[in-house]
C-alpha cells in the first residue's frame, strides 16, 4: 500500500464514492477506505428513490434540485448503468390535516421553482389506480425519479478509480493522526497513510470516526425496515410516499410519545418498484442503535400501513426483507463542510433517507470546497458547527 | 402470541424423533412442518434400511414413518401441518404462514430439523420440461403413484441416483442410461448391482453435455471425460429419452439457521455451510438445536438418532431430565451413531462431524 495521499475519504458508500469521484475528477489525489465492501452500509439497503417533494423547502430543497439536475446526464457521465429513471413521484395524503400541512408544504416548494401539485383522489386513482378510496388525495411532481442505488456507488467507484483513485476494500481505519490542529494522516488495519485531508463520510458510522479525534457529531444510527416483493408486472407508478412519512422523518418525539406500534416505529409508507419488477415497500424509522435485524412488528406494521394505502398489494408474495442504518441528524440535514478547529478535516454524512438523492451534489460541493475554497450556495447551514451554536452543551 | 416449550421445525424424520423424545421426557412440544403430512422423505422410502436391528434394518422407510406419527400421536405432540416457517425473530418468535395468514408461535427451545434440497445441474436444456432432481422423481412415482416418464436417464450414481433408478424400474419405466463423471460408481454395491443385473448401461467417467428438446426432453447427448475431468471430443453420444433425473448431491437447507444467526463451518464432506453445533445438537445460539440433513447430509438412519440426541439434550435444558439420566441416554444414543457411521462412507463423515464438533471447542477451522 502507497503511504501517502493527498486526500484520504473514509466509507464506501454512496457519499464516500462520490466524493471520491468529484474529487479525483478535479486532478485530487485520493484514497478510499471501507471496513467491509462498497455499498454495504445504508446505500445497499435503501429504497430506489430520488425524491425532491420530500425535501423541506430551503437548503434542502436547493440541493435536492442540483442533484437531480446532475442526475439527468449521470448515467452517461460514469458510463455505468445506474437504472435511473425519471418517473415522477406521489405523497398520498389521509386526512384533511394532513392536506393542511401538506398544501403549505406545496406551495412553499412551488415558490422555489418545483413542479409540484396537489391532486384529489380521482386525480391520483388515474396515475395510480391501486390508492385505497379512503385517501383525500394526493401530491404529484414530475420531478421524482428512481436509481439502482447499488450501482450507482459501483458506478462512482468504478469511474473513480478510472480517474486514479485507490479504493481500498475490507480495510478499516482505526486511527486518525494529528498535530498542532492539522490532520496527519490516518491508521488502517492494513498500516499507515500520510495525507493532508481527511473526509468523514461514514454515514451511521461517522460519529465513531469523529471520535478517534476527539470529535463529538450528532448523527444516530436509525433502522429502517424494507419488504420485497416477487416481480410482478407494473403496478406501482414512480415513487409513492405518505404523508405521514413526512411527519416521521421531521418528528421524531411525535412517534416515541404514541402508544401506537406502528407510528411508533416510525412507519410510514415508501413504494416504489424496481425495473425488474420486484416492489419495494417501506420504511421503519427506529432508534435501535447499530442493530440490523428485521423484526415481526416491523414487518407487519408496514405491510398494515402499505395494504392500508394500497390494498392491491395484499395479492403478492414477499421474498425478502431488509433493514438498513439511516444516518440521522437532529435537524434533518446533512453534515457536509470542514470542522472548524482541525484543519484538514471535513464530514460529508448524516443524510439519513436522502443519500441517494443527494449523494451527486454532496460529493461535488465536497470537491468545489476542498479544490475551490467554495461552492454554489452558501454551506454554512450544513456544517457541523450548526449544533454547537444551538447547544454549548454538544 | 401463542407460546409453546419446545418448538421444532420439520417433521421429517430426525424432527418426529426430537419430538418423541421431549415429549416422553414430559415437556410440551409443537411441530411445524410446510407439508401436508408429516414424515418428510420417509413415505417415498419403500426400500429396507441398512444398519443392525438397533437400526431397525429390514424394515421399509415407510413402515418406520408410520411407526413414529403414531408415537407423536400417543404423546400428544402438537403438529401443525401446511404451516412453512418464514423467519426466526428475536426471542425466539417464529414467524409461519398457514391457511394464507401470517401467524407467529413463541418457543422456549428450538429444534430446526430442515432437511435438505437437491442440488442442480447447469447444462444447455436443463430448464426443459422433464429435467427434474431424482427426488422429485421419486416422490411421484412412490407418493403420488405418477410415472414421470417412459425412458429416462439417471446423472449421478450415489446411492439416490441407484435406488431411485431402480425405483423407477419398478415402476415400468425404462430406465436407459445412468450416467457417472467420476471414474467409479459412487453408491454402495449392492444397489448397483440391483440395476446392473436388471441390465442399466452403466456410463462412468461420463456427464451430460446437453438435453435436446421442443417443448419437453427428447434426448440426452452425454460426453465422456478423461482423468482431468474435461469432456473428450468425439466421444459424444445421442440417448432418446424423455426424463433427465438428476442426482447430484444434496445440500442442507439451512436459511433458517442463517436467520436466526447461527455461526456456519464450510465441510464440502458434508455438503456446504453447516452451523457448527456441539455434541447436544446445539448451535451457537443457546437453545437453539439442530439434527438430520441440516448438519450434515447423511440418510434417515443418523438423522432420527440425531433427532434424539437434540431431543434428550433439549429435555435436559429444561430441567425434564437429570444431568445423570441425561448422559445415560445419550450415551447410547452416540454408540448407535457411531456405528452407522462406520465403513469407507460413515467414516468419511463421522471424521468431518468430530471436526466439526471440535469446532464449538476453539478447533482450527476446517477447509
């Protein structure tokens, strides 16, 4: 193993490989470690989703759209089949409340330039007409799209290590070197690299990195449960959420308060269906540690919410089921920038159900920061130092 | 949630004995089983079983199957029946389907008693109607009373592929070929020659190249092999037939021991990932047990004594029996095994069980 580089990125997720591709597309010379194999973490127990009208209008948002934006010629780009596919999406709504909030949410996306509406039931029966009659109606953007998200990180790595980068499977950093408040370098399982820059970009994991420098990151591992289904023809129309997976990901003290098991996992309904055929139904969002079981209540809470919405599914047959460890933050955006106090060292983590969506944009606003000094928006709302304002305490 | 003591899962031969014996020792147990009726391969069994009269050598599968559904039936072991396992969760919550309904049974203990699947052969034509394992074959002609087809050819010469060919002679099909890669037949003598004397060409050092067919088999090419195992050109043979039965070894079904998170040893003697499990059939996951095919493939023999040794063992755990009469019973139970596993096969296995065994001791691992 070469002893020196200039950038060393921890994790072989979508978000490590990225980075690496973006960086090394801009002459960087990096290396990349991963503990286990590309895509073994979140980015290879996910759904396929790229979805912008789940993004609270904002920053988020903001990045949502450049990705999707880069999203479009990427395929071509990496010259890797990803299985993008511009689809559109639906957020089915329940209750009149919900369509209160729901509206507000529209509107405020529209004023940032999404293509986004709001249907009534007849309207979202006749792009999807498996909805149970009970719904009010639903969103629509044409927007949304869907990616293998597996061959998307083989992708970036792929093309990564064709512009030179070293990508370094089954090797697992356990230290991290610095002096004077400047990184050194970093010890692997497989000996020492010098190097200038450190990248974060370890997901659920990150917080353990930031530990080996003394760092506190406020990103939880949160379990999220996914149910395949047998290939069947098609039947699920471009990315379908709940509303109430919204109110999940945003209010996390709602659930842990409710009595309810379901809500109280954190269900609320994710569907799509992949190119194959095979549907993928989710999601649980739980605070379980770095537990990576799939449990019987997880199971049947979905399959309770999803049949719920779309009854049409009671009909298929299950072959498999997963759980993936989404990184969460307390505000829900991710980490992306460098840490003030120990220069050299950046986090790019923290995405929890977006990684996918943002994982371009993230790993080019990575290299434009570390190549240019700055990006095309103003960052300062992603850096970790957001939380220490907020909290002395952290 | 219904709550059972002792949960087993397969009532095939080494689960009926696991049941016998926890349900004798007085605890409570349920079966599960994904079938319509209990005994897994035993009722498709119509040969005499080997061993001594310990063994109950003389008599037929079938006979022994019946034997031991009454046993459980007298104990008042709970069977339930058309009810697959999908999953083992935490605390031992099993979930199952039955009659088209998700439910789920909590045990204290649990026995995987999973049997085995056939392996599969890949070669152009081998998803043809009328290509099928020789244990599905079987189950036709013996349970079902179905001929599978008219003129057949036997892959593989253990002793599945000599009993089955034989079978299936029996059964008024003719069979025409039984095919061997290997330079010698692999099964025992005495089912060889059975097939022989009914006068079954017997191809050695030979496998199939291709199956020829429209919608459905219509002919086999098979191809002869030289010492490195590669076909030789022009020795290529067209067989008219309308049954391709494959018997190519067995692996365990063990997804439910992955699931429930076993540790696995690699033993290609035994046929793949094995979850490693000491002398008392346990894995380790404490409480969890396992016995028959699932740790190892061998024949129905072993399988029930293995069924037993997790039975008494389990029984133990629970308190049903003392360390003392415990030991006693298994004792005699490991001097049966033992003997089954004599001979240039039994041997083979009995060394890559110990090894295996070994392996819950801190043993090297085994390649």
């Amino acid at each position: 193993m070469k002893k020196t580089s200039e950038i060393v990125i921890i994790g072989g997720g979508v978000i490590g490989t990225s980075t690496a591709y973006y960086l090394t597309k801009r002459g960087k010379e990096v290396v990349l470690f991963e503990k286990n194999d590309l895509a073994s973490g979140a980015s290879g127990a996910c759904d396929q989703d790229i979805i912008l009208q789940s993004k609270n209008p904002g920053i988020h948002l903001q990045l949502a759209m450049k990705s999707a934006e880069i999203y479009k010629t990427l395929e071509a780009e990496l010259e890797h089949p990803i299985e993008y596919e511009n689809t559109g999406g639906m957020i089915l709504i329940e209750t009149e409340e919900e369509l209160e909030i729901m509206r507000d949410f529209v509107k405020r996306q529209q004023q940032v330039g999404l293509e986004v509406e709001i249907l009534d039931l007849k309207q979202a029966r006749e792009l999807q007409p498996g909805l149970s009659r009970h719904l009010v109606g639903s969103t629509y953007s044409p927007q949304d799209a869907h990616v293998n998200s597996m061959e998307l990180t083989l992708g970036f790595a792929k093309a990564a290590r064709k512009q030179g980068a070293r990508i370094m499977l089954h090797t697992e950093v356990v230290g991290i070197k610095q002096r004077n408040g400047r990184v050194q370098g970093v010890v692997t399982s497989r000996g020492d690299v010098d190097c200038e820059i450190v990248i974060n970009c370890a997901g659920a994991w990150a917080p353990k990195i930031a530990e080996m420098i003394g760092l506190t990151i406020p990103i939880k591992p949160r379990r999220g449960q996914i149910i395949v289904t047998e290939e069947v023809a098609p039947y699920v129309m471009g990315d379908v959420l709940s509303a109430r997976y919204i109110v999940a990901k945003y209010n996390p003290e709602i659930l842990e308060n409710s009595s309810d098991p379901g809500i109280k996992l954190g269900v609320g309904l994710s569907l799509s269906q992949t190119q194959k055929g095979n549907i993928l139904i989710g999601a649980t969002r739980e605070f379980v540690g770095y537990n990576t079981d799939v449990t019987r209540t997880g199971l049947k809470e979905i399959l309770k919410n999803a049949t719920r919405l779309v009854p049409g599914l009671k009909g298929m047959n299950i072959i498999r089921m997963f759980a993936g460890l989404r990184p969460y933050t307390p505000d829900g955006l991710p980490i992306i920038g460098p840490v003030e106090g120990i220069e050299g060292f950046f986090v790019a983590a923290g995405h929890e159900g977006d990684g996918i969506a943002l994982s371009p944009v993230t790993g080019k606003i990575v290299s434009d920061l570390i190549v240019d000094g700055k990006t095309f928006i103003d960052v300062s709302r992603l850096a970790l130092e957001r939380f220490a304002k907020n909290n002395k305490k952290a | 949630m219904k709550k059972t003591q002792v949960a087993i899962i397969g009532a095939g031969p080494a689960g009926l004995a696991a049941a016998i014996e926890i349900a004798r020792a007085g605890g409570e147990v349920t079966l599960l089983d994904e079938n319509h009726k209990p005994g897994g391969q035993l009722f498709k069994q119509i040969h005499k079983f080997f061993g001594s009269g310990e063994h109950r050598a003389g008599i037929r599968g079938f006979k022994i199957g019946e034997q031991l559904l009454e046993d459980t039936e007298k104990l008042g072991v709970n069977v339930l029946l058309d009810s697959p396992v999908y999953s083992i969760f935490e605390d031992f919550v099993i979930g199952y389907t039955h009659d088209g309904r998700e439910k789920a049974i909590q045990a204290e203990r649990i026995i995987l008693a999973t049997g085995a699947s056939e392996n599969a052969l890949a070669f152009p034509g081998c998803t043809l109607p009328g290509v099928m394992g020789a244990g599905a074959a079987q189950t036709m002609i013996n349970v079902h009373r179905v001929l599978p087809g008219k003129k057949i050819i036997m892959v593989g010469s253990g002793n599945v592929g000599l009993i089955v060919s034989y079978q299936l002679l029996q059964a008024g099909a003719d069979v025409v070929a039984l095919i061997e890669a290997a330079p010698e037949i692999g099964g025992y003598g005495v089912h060889a020659s059975k097939i022989r004397r009914a006068g079954v060409a017997i191809y050695t050092s030979h496998t199939i190249q291709e199956v020829i067919g429209e919608d459905s088999v219509e002919g086999a090419v098979i191809v002869g092999l030289d010492e490195e195992w590669r076909p030789i050109k022009g020795t290529e043979k067209f067989i008219e037939v309308d049954t391709v039965c494959i018997a190519v070894g067995l692996s365990p079904l063990a997804e439910l021991a992955w699931l429930a998170g076993c540790e696995f040893a690699f033993v290609p003697s035994l046929g793949g990932h094995i979850p490693k499990h000491d002398r008392n059939m346990e894995t380790t996951i404490k409480g969890l047990y396992v016995a028959g095919d699932l740790t190892g493939i061998e024949e129905a023999s072993s399988a029930m004594e293995e069924g037993r040794l997790a039975g008494i063992a389990c029984a133990e755990s629970l308190g049903l029996y003392s360390e003392e009469k415990a030991r006693h019973l298994k004792e005699k139970v490991w001097a049966r095994l033992d003997a089954l596993r004599t001979g240039p096969f039994g041997e083979r296995r009995r060394d890559a069980k110990r090894k295996l065994m070994d392996l819950m001791e801190g043993g090297a691992d085994i390649g």
